[in-house]
C-alpha cells in the first residue's frame, strides 16, 4: 500500500511515540509534514499533526483526514524530530510534546510592538577590558563557533567573574557569523536585567520571550525568529522551543537551577531538550554557572565538555568576607531569628547609607498554626499539609494547591477561644520584625506574592538598583543573577531550611542557594560581608558555600552520590500513582510494582517501594510512588508498556517522570 500520513493525535493515555494512519482528504492537498489536521477518531473529532508518511500495517481499515488546519505547518523538522525525541527520552505521548511546542495562535489583528515590548533599537555597549580568564574562555568559544561542528562547554565563574560579558561577546560572534543565538534564564523574573545588558550591544536583533507577553508580542516575536529577522532570543525555559532558522549557539545561565525541569507533565528538563538542538544545528552549547550541578561537572571532569573556568572577579575586587553565626550558642537580638551580630551589622550598613540583602526562603508570616491546649494543627482540607498564616491577607493558604480560609478565633479540635499560636517563622514575619527594629529603614520584600502582577518584579529590583530601598528580603528570588554595587552585606537567616528535606539533592541545593546569595555582596567598590545563621555550622555544604570551595564540597558529595547510586551514577524514573480512594491507590501500586520488579530481574537496575509519597494527599488526591533506580534506559520501552497496560484499565492516574526534580 502507498504511504499515508502519520498522524500524533491529540488524546490521553496514548503509547509515547504512538501514531495513527490516515488517507489524505480527496477534498483538499495533502497535508504538508507539520501540519495540523483534524482527524476522526472513534466516535470523536480530534486534533493531530502529521508528523511522516509510511505504508500503514496490512488489514487496517484507514479513515480519511477531515481537514487541515491553518496554510503553513506547525513545526519545521528540527521541531518534528526534537518533539519524537522528548516522547521517547520522557516516555511521554508525542501529541503531548508537540502541543508543548506549539506555535503562539495568530492574533485576529497585527499591532507594531513599541521597543519596550521585548526589542530595543539602540545599542551602545561599552567594551569592558577583559581580564585574562575571560580572554581564554572566548577564545576557545569562539574557535568553536568559527568551525562550525558544535562544541559543548561548561562555563565554571565565581560570582561576579564576568560570566555574562562572556555570554555577551559570544553571541556577538555568532550573529557576525550569520546565526542566531538562544539565552537561557531560569526565570522570568530575570529576562529585563539580562535583555538590557544584550539591547545595550546588540539593539533590535534581541526579543525576550517567556508566559506573561500578550498573544500578539508571542506571534511577533515567533515570526522573528522563524524568518531570522531576529538574532538573539532570552527566556526561560519554554525559549527553547523557538523555532530558529539559523541557532548557532546556546547559553544556558545558571544551568543548574531546577527551574529549567518543569514539574507538571508533560516533564522535560530545558538543559537536555537544548543539548538535542545544539547537536541537530551543530551549535555551541555554552552553560554557565557559579555552582554547576554535580552532572554537568561530572561530565566537564570526563572531558565531554570542553571546562572553562574563570576564577577571579574582574578590576581586583574581592569577594565578601564571611561569618558564619551558630544559632544554637549565640545571643539573639530582639527579634528571635536575627542574630546579635547580624543584627549590630545592619545597623552599621544603614548608617553608612549602603544595601543589606537578607535571603529567607519560606513564604507567609508562620507556617504553622496549632492549639498548644489539644495539640491540633490546621491543615488544608485537600492537601496533607499545614496551613501557612499570611499576615498581609489574614488568611491561611496551602502553598500546593492555594486553599484559603479566614484565621479561626477558636480552635477547631477543642473549641477552645482565641488558644491559637503562631509556630515557626516565615518571611512576612520577618518583614515585620524588620521594620520594627529599624524604622527608618526603606525595607522591601522580594517573593512569590509580592511580585504575582506582571512588572511588580522588575519593579522592585529596579528601586533596589536605584537605592531607593535600603533592605531587600526575600526568598531565592534574591540569590540569582542580580548585580547591585550598593551591597555590602548579605544576611542569610537560616541556612538549614533545605537539608531536612526528602530530596537526595537537598545538600547540593543548600550549597548552591548559599552561595549564590553570598555572590550578591562586594560587587562594588566597598567590600562585602556575608552572615550565615545556621544550627549546622559544621555541615561540608554550609561551609564550603561560605568559603568558596565547590571543588570540597563536590568531593564529598560525589561520594554520597557515588555510594547511594544516585545521579550522575545511576538514572531515576519515578512512576506516581494517585486517586481519589488511597486503598485504590495502594492496590494498583502494589500490582504496578509487582510487573515492574519483574521486568527488573537480572537487570541493573532496583525498584523503591511503593511508598506514600512526601506529600500524600495533593489537591483531593492521594499519591504512592515507586522509583526505578540504576541503568533503565535501555528498559525505558518495555517500562513504558507495563504502565500503559495498567493506563488503560484503571481508574486511578499513573503518570511517569524520567530524571525526577523535586518531592
């Protein structure tokens, strides 16, 4: 039989990888690769893509194509063949990978976006003297964007080293070359600062892409970079589906932020979806970090990437002096979380008219809310956790699924009138406890609610940039990427938070996040200081985040790793199984476990569990899961098959995620 369209059609629980056959309609031409079709599918009328053309199996009743949808495909084949490539790396349906990568819909009128709206006509970057580390750096980057044949680099730079004039010269390069470049942040939060350092030098040739531009800004901006007409495209993680004409290099900032793994399905990490289009483009890929994540160093150590390293910051400025503060020994200060010493030394700061960063990473003002009478603790109703008290609101939320509910004036469990008690402290408590102790102080906050309206972040940081706020706190928001001159003290107030956490790279985590922030201080004229509060002054990733040393703190980490058989020493698949009714949940993941350990006999490779996960119950669903641990990637098909089976006949949700971030 001749070749007919393959087709990815847009429905649940579909085999990754899974196409169906169809005839092309006699009513129009047949359908382009990448084109989006409308297709009969049992009973239902269903979206797909034509993603090939093949003989279909023999004794197969074919329907025709209904209709297709729009004039130009969806997809080039780079993206045809990056989306087959996520269904099978990920294990995911490919209809699933190509909505994910789908073009922006066309706006019903065109509108001409001012500068402001993601592209700049000016550019005048002032040429920075290199210092000799970023010299080689370049020089090695830029032979492997002159060849042509790809390259793979692990940019290794303390904070405030000159990494991004790095990136900056490099994109430089390959737009002289005639190619396009991507740049990757972990967050939306990030792409003004780094947008206006490339408009300073590279003008209307840059756009910045991320969720929050309007319908018309995405199409514009796509059509862009589709047409080549723009050269340089930054953005968080979902960037890296841009369709380029031309992609010659890739740089992906603080390539170990978890933020680069999305954490609802369809799961992808946007570091390894932009290693495949740098190899399909015979692109640089070019990663940066202050604090790699143990893989990529791991790799950089093998020699399969090229490791740069840039050791000090540039025109001799120092990086900050640190103390760290054991909280089980020292005097507190008024306030119960601020330590004496920190406390005394933000004073001075604020008599010598310089910036104080404080880092807290836990959003709401306590969160815990108990009776200490009867013992009982509000939780959210659909959640297995507690609830967070927001003083600003005077509400409680669940951090997981949103949940509101007013403060009760009596206890819930006993009754008993006005007995509740605020337990642990959060980060509007501190806000709190700030503005009392200093009250002169301009004081900001720096988190998830105070930056929910499109601009609020920009907003902020910009008044910081400007000295108009003398105390930035705030959660990670504040560790990454920013560089203020007026810093000269960094106050983390508990550096423990992290290392309880039931994530094997809890410890990795704490160290990067430490010292990132201690990155933020001294990146001016007057040197830094950074104070770290910790109940665990001697743990290797306190101490080696607060004395500069990954090189020790990778050492002895590898040999966790090493010993656990975790990443970069074995794979992980995490296979969750959640449902309405736990008992439901419980017997399906014991027969999925079941299958799984038998398909695992005689191989390399372990099951765990089924357990509860961390959080059992999530938004009225109750969650077990098993992990596969140890070399499955050449068992991901048959693996694959086994949950499909259980998919197909069971009335609880069986999802799959390959590299798993997060609990």
């Amino acid at each position: 039989m001749a070749e007919c369209p393959e087709v990815a059609v847009d429905i649940n629980r579909l085999r990754h990888g899974q196409v169906f056959h169809y005839l092309a309609s006699a009513a129009e031409p047949e359908p382009r690769l990448g084109m989006r079709v409308l297709v009969p599918f049992g009973s239902k009328t269903v979206q797909g893509w034509v993603v090939g053309y093949s003989a279909p199996p023999e004794g197969i009743a074919l329907r025709s194509i209904l209709s297709v949808v729009g004039q130009e495909p969806d997809f080039n084949p780079e993206l045809l063949s990056l989306a087959r490539w996520m269904a099978g790396y990920y294990l995911h349906p490919l209809s699933e990978m190509l909505k994910l990568i789908a073009p922006p819909p066309k706006p019903l009128l065109s509108r001409k976006r001012a500068p402001s709206e993601g592209m700049s006509t000016a550019g005048n970057h002032g040429r920075l003297l290199l210092s000799d580390e970023q010299a080689t750096a370049l020089k090695e980057i830029d032979v492997a964007l002159r060849a042509g044949a790809g390259g793979e680099f692990l940019l290794h730079g303390i904070t405030g080293s000159g990494k991004t004039e790095v990136y900056l010269r490099s994109a430089m390069t390959a737009l002289a070359l005639g190619r396009q470049a991507l740049y990757l942040v972990p967050e939306i939060a990030l792409t003004p600062q780094a947008g206006a350092w490339f408009r300073s030098a590279l003008g209307d040739q840059v756009a910045i892409w991320h969720s929050r531009l309007a319908r018309g800004e995405k199409y514009e901006i796509w059509e862009g970079i589709r047409q080549g007409r723009l050269g340089v495209l930054i953005g968080p993680r979902s960037a890296v589906f841009a369709p380029f004409k031309n992609l010659g290099l890739i740089i992906i900032d603080e390539e170990q932020d978890s933020s680069y793994k999305q954490q609802e399905s369809p799961y992808y990490h946007a570091g390894q979806v932009a290693a495949q289009r740098a190899l399909y483009n015979r692109a640089v890929l070019l990663m940066g970090s202050a604090t790699p994540s143990l893989e990529s160093y791991t790799v950089a150590r093998s020699g399969q990437y090229r490791l740069l390293r840039l050791t000090r910051r540039p025109r001799g400025r120092q990086l900050p002096r640190v103390t760290i503060v054991d909280l089980k020994t020292e005097r507190r200060a008024q306030f119960s979380l601020l330590s004496q010493s920190l406390s005394g030394k933000i004073a001075q700061r604020l008599q010598h008219q310089e910036q104080v960063i404080l880092l807290l990473n836990r959003r709401g003002y306590s969160p815990i809310v108990f009776c200490p009478l009867c013992g009982h603790v509000l939780k959210c109703e659909r959640c297995s956790v507690s609830l967070v008290y927001h003083r600003n609101t005077g509400d409680l939320r669940c951090h997981y699924c949103n949940f509101r509910r007013s403060l009760p004036s009596s206890c819930p469990g006993c009754g008993a009138d006005r007995s509740l008690r605020f337990l642990g402290t959060g980060i509007q408590r501190v806000e709190h406890s700030l503005k009392r102790l200093y009250p002169e102080a301009r004081i900001q906050r720096l988190d998830f609610d105070t930056t929910r309206r499109k601009g609020d972040f920009d907003r902020i940081l910009t008044s910081f940039g400007g000295r108009q706020i003398d105390i930035l706190l705030g959660t990670q928001m504040v560790a990454k990427g920013h560089d203020f001159p007026g810093v000269t003290l960094v106050g983390v107030l508990n550096a423990d938070l992290a290392l309880g956490l039931p994530d094997y790279r809890s410890t990795e985590r704490t160290y990067q996040l430490l010292a990132q922030v201690a990155g933020r201080a001294g990146r001016g004229r007057a040197p830094g200081e950074v104070v770290v509060q910790t109940y665990w002054p001697d743990h290797y990733s306190i101490r080696a985040a607060c004395f500069g040393s990954y090189v020790s703190f990778y050492q002895e980490e590898i040999k966790n790793r090493a010993l656990a058989g975790y990443p970069p020493f074995g794979e992980l698949i995490r296979v969750r199984v959640s449902g309405a009714k736990e008992q439901q949940v419980i017997d399906r993941s014991t027969e999925l476990a079941e299958d799984l350990a038998g398909l695992l006999t005689g191989q390399e490779a372990q099951l765990l569990g089924p357990a509860p996960a961390p959080v059992l119950r999530l938004k009225d669903q109750f969650r077990w899961q098993l992990m596969i641990k140890g070399k499955s990637g050449v068992l991901k098909d048959k693996i694959s098959d086994v949950i499909q089976r259980f998919q197909k006949n069971t009335s609880v949700i069986i999802s799959i995620e390959v590299d798993p971030y997060g609990f």
